[in-house]
C-alpha cells in the first residue's frame, strides 16, 4: 500500500496503524528524515515490509519518478491513501497571498490528481483494492479566513466523486475521509510556525487524534471487497460545525 504525506499526522499514523496489520508499506513524503523514522516505527509495528522515498505531490516529475521507485518494489498497489495536503496562513481572500493559494491548489487538489493518475496502473481490478482520499469538514462548509482551503477540499470531494464515476465496473473501491477538529501538526504549518496560535485552536476541547483518522483508514480499506464506503464526516463530540467548538476549560 501507498500513503502520501506520510511523515507526520494522518500519514504517519496510519503508517503504523497499517503496519500493525502486517501491510506491505510505500510511504512518500518532502522530508526525508521524518519519513525514515516513520518507516522505522512502521517496521517495529508488525509491517512486512516498510519502505520510503522522498515524494512532492505539487511536482509531476517527482510523482513519476515515486511511482517508478514503487513498481520497483510492488506489481500492484492494494491501497493508495491520498493524504498530503495542507492549509497555508489565514488571510482573508482580499489579502490573500499567491504562495500560499498555490501550495494549497497544489497539495490538495493536483497533488491527488497527479498521484491517482500515475498509480491507476498499479491498482488491481475487482481485487477489493481501495483509493482513500483524505478531505476536510471544509470540503463541505466555508468559513473566513479559509476560502481557498475549503475550495480545495471541496475540489477534492468533487475528485473523489467523478473517479468513482469514472471506475464504475473496475471493482476498485474510492472513498473520502472528512476529519473536522485533529490535533496533528496542521495548524502549526497554518499558522506558518506560531505554537501559540496553534494551541489555542484545540484549547479546552477534546480533539481527535491522528491515530482516531488511521484507525478509520483501515476500517475503510478492510470492509468486504463488494462494500464501498463513500463518504465519511468524522469530527469530535466537542465540535458540531465549523467554527462551532465547546470548549470544556
């Protein structure tokens, strides 16, 4: 199996969450160094094989070249897990910064079209194999401040939907995975490395984990070869809607 962005968060949970299933394991990222760690940790879990290469979705050769260094490992992929992505700063749309709009049209949205695209090939027809896109609570709702993300993710949701059109009789399964409020690195990159401000989002509520995100990955890519879960909205008990958190302290 693949998983993109796995060197932190969603990404390297699930990598030791899959591994503790005995997964073969391709895991991409930018940062090599955090993905050896993960890989280490991945191997240590019970993966049967743990492997890692660097990996930049916002790159097309990069992604090539990743899918080559696979298919030197693997003939076939059983599941690919679309999870690098990311939001960048918080502007309003009128003091929006190019940089940051790019990274994130790169990440979340020609970043699972790039990597679907090149690993199609690796994946087995009417064999129970799974593509699992990671999305966001804004994929479906829109706040300030968070414009070009949550057009991004809902540019992913709308991906997800056409590629199961698209593979209707393929017998492979495609599915998104809506996280709303997870404590994970995501907000320290959104607030472009202020721990602060970073904090206070999850202050006094009980937020999900990364390992709650894995734990449903692999739930999503064990169901029964003939069931295909959709769409999934997971958010904590303390969060309702966007920008609608209890806070407990």
């Amino acid at each position: 199996m693949l998983i993109t962005g796995a060197s932190s968060g969603f990404g390297a949970a699930a990598a030791i969450a899959f591994a503790e299933e005995g997964a073969k394991l391709l895991l991409g990222a930018r940062r090599i160094d955090r993905l050896e760690k993960v890989a280490a940790e991945a191997q240590k879990a019970g993966a049967s094989e743990a492997h890692f290469h660097f990996l930049d979705v916002a790159q097309t050769d990069s992604v090539e070249k990743f899918i080559a260094w696979a298919q030197e490992k693997t003939a076939s992929l059983h599941v690919l897990i679309n999870n690098a992505g990311g939001a960048h700063g918080t502007d309003t749309l009128a003091q929006g910064k190019d940089a940051d709009w790019e990274a994130m049209i790169q990440s979340n949205v020609l970043g699972i079209l790039r990597m679907t695209r090149a690993a199609l090939p690796l994946i087995p027809r009417d064999a129970g194999a799974s593509i699992i896109n990671i999305g966001s609570v804004a994929g479906h709702t829109v706040y300030e401040g968070g414009g070009v993300y949550c057009a991004a993710k809902a540019a992913e949701l709308q991906i997800t939907r056409t590629l199961r059109l698209e593979l209707f009789g393929a017998g492979i399964r495609v599915g998104t995975l809506d996280p709303g409020l997870a404590e994970t690195e995501f907000s320290l990159v959104r607030f472009k490395g202020d721990a602060s401000a970073a904090k206070k989002i999850y202050e006094g509520t009980v937020p999900l984990t990364a390992r709650d995100i894995a734990d449903t990955m692999v739930w999503l890519a064990s169901r029964p070869a003939h069931v295909n879960i959709d769409e999934v909205i997971i958010r904590p008990v303390d969060q309702i809607a966007v920008g609608k958190v209890f806070k407990r302290r």
